[in-house]
C-alpha cells in the first residue's frame, strides 16, 4: 500500500512541477488575469487527479473510515455505564 501512495506522490509532484514551470512560463510573457488563470489551472489539476486516483482516494476514505468506526466502537465499550449515565455519581439524568 505504501509503494501505491509514494508512487501516487512522485507522479503528482512530478505533474505539479510541469505545471509550475509551464505557468511561470505563461504568466512570465501574459500580464493581466493571471490570478484567475492560475485558480482554474489549480481546479482543473486537482479534478484531473481526483478522477486519475479516484478508486484508490475511495478505497483509503473507506480503510479510514472503517478504522474510525472500529476504534469508536472500542471506545464506547471501554466507557462503563455508570459514567455514561451517572449512576451513583449524583449526576444522573433522572429526577
């Protein structure tokens, strides 16, 4: 898994490196809306790569999640319940 990630890594950098050099380039001869020129390049680069990577950005959100909800779930059960609802506490929810 981690070959895939500093693979994706050296391809982006290698991409965002192109890109600089090819806007320094632009904007070095082009002098007005070089700000708004420069946000689209940004949106169009990153929707290119999401869709580029997109099985492997669903698959790490999902592993993340997973281990989210697998390690909240070990939380709750290490909680005991008379803390949760304040059981001998004088803190109780009850009247």
């Amino acid at each position: 898994m981690k070959d895939v990630f500093s693979r994706v890594r050296q391809s982006a950098g290698k991409t965002m490196d192109r890109t600089r050099q090819g806007m320094k380039h632009f904007f070095s001869k082009e002098g007005g809306g070089a700000g708004i020129i420069a946000a689209v390049v940004l949106i169009v680069l990153v929707i290119v790569l999401g869709i580029a990577f997109r099985k492997q950005i669903t698959n790490t959100f999902n592993n993340l999640w997973g281990e989210a909800n697998k390690q909240s779930g070990q939380i709750s059960q290490e909680i005991p319940v008379s803390f949760v609802t304040g059981e001998g506490t004088g803190e109780g929810t009850g009247g």
